[in-house]
C-alpha cells in the first residue's frame, strides 16, 4: 500500500496489487477478457496501473470541485489553495487514499466491465453498490476530516493544518432517522 511516485510527484494513489487485494477474485474469475481489453498495455498489471492513475486523477478533480475544499482552503492565507490541490502534500492517511482509489477503479472501470446491468441483483452490480458506499463513505470522512494536508508546505502536519468539519446535527434526538450510521 502506497502512492506510486515518479520523480517524488504522486502519479497514484494505488497499483496493482492494491486492487489485487481489495478483491482478488475479479481477478480470478477470468471474466474479463485482459488481453483483448481495448487500449491495454501489454499486460494486466500494466492495464490496471494505468486504471488507478486515471482514478487518481478523478479523484483529485472531485477534491478540487468539492465545497469542503473550498471552505477549508478559503481560511488559508495562501489564496492559491482554492484551485490548487497538490497530492504530494498528503502526509497522513495515504492507506485511506489507497483504498479509495482502489475501490474507485474497482467500482467504476473493472467491474463494470462484467455487470450484468439488466439485473440489479447480479453479484457484479452489488458489488459495485458496495464498492460506491465505501469510496463514498471514505471520501466524505477525508473531506470532513482535514487532518492529513500540508497547507502551510512546512512538511509535517502541525496544528493550523487540522481542519476538522462542522457537525451539521447538534441536536440530540432519538429519531430513526437522524441517526447516522458508518459502515
């Protein structure tokens, strides 16, 4: 588990065996034709290297556009933060990153290719349900929790780098529905 480098700039924030190990059997069952796959490198792991840098790049975009970004960079006296999002000044939390990218290739490019969409009870379309609310749930929690960016690029994470998001329900209630749950 860690960020594929080049020239120490973050090209991924997973590789192969990152995807291999959130769900080997992808793999496994052979469903997915690897070495007919349209624009496929020579080799499957060259080809899903390739996903998570394409994933990782839809990531950082979805980082850069979101509001929570922005109301956190917004408080930074570096103005440039607003559009700027640099991977290479994520310090804490890389395995979070990891998992993310890989359960967004999973979702989005490897087990969509095999979904049976005309039943939404097939195992690759719950599957890839799963693999959404896990790269949802955990990308909300890093957006809310800005405990691993450099803002001031000082190299390590010191106080005026927490950022830690505003609870939106303060008040306490034992309704069903205002109880949010993790999965």
């Amino acid at each position: 588990m860690a960020f594929l480098t080049v020239n120490n700039s973050v090209l991924s924030f997973a590789e192969y065996l990152d995807i291999v190990n959130t769900d080997q059997r992808v793999f496994e069952s052979n469903e997915i034709d690897w070495e007919n796959a349209p624009g496929s490198p020579n080799n499957l792991s060259e080809y899903v290297e390739d996903l998570c840098i394409k994933a990782t790049n839809r990531i950082i975009e979805k980082i850069r556009v979101s509001s929570k970004w922005h109301a956190v960079a917004d408080n930074q006296t570096n103005t440039e933060y607003v559009a700027l999002f640099d991977p290479n000044k994520i310090l804490r939390r890389q395995s979070d990153f990891t998992d993310m990218c890989s359960y967004y290739v999973l979702k989005e490019y490897l087990l969509a290719k095999v979904a049976d969409w005309g039943n939404p009870e097939s195992p690759e379309v719950q599957k890839i349900q799963y693999f959404e609310n896990k790269f949802d749930d955990l990308f909300n929690e890093l957006l809310t929790i800005f405990d691993w960016y450099d803002f001031d690029d000082s190299g390590e994470i010191d106080r005026s780098d927490l950022h830690i998001g505003q609870v939106t329900h303060r008040r306490r209630t034992r309704g069903r529905r205002n109880v949010v749950r993790i999965r």
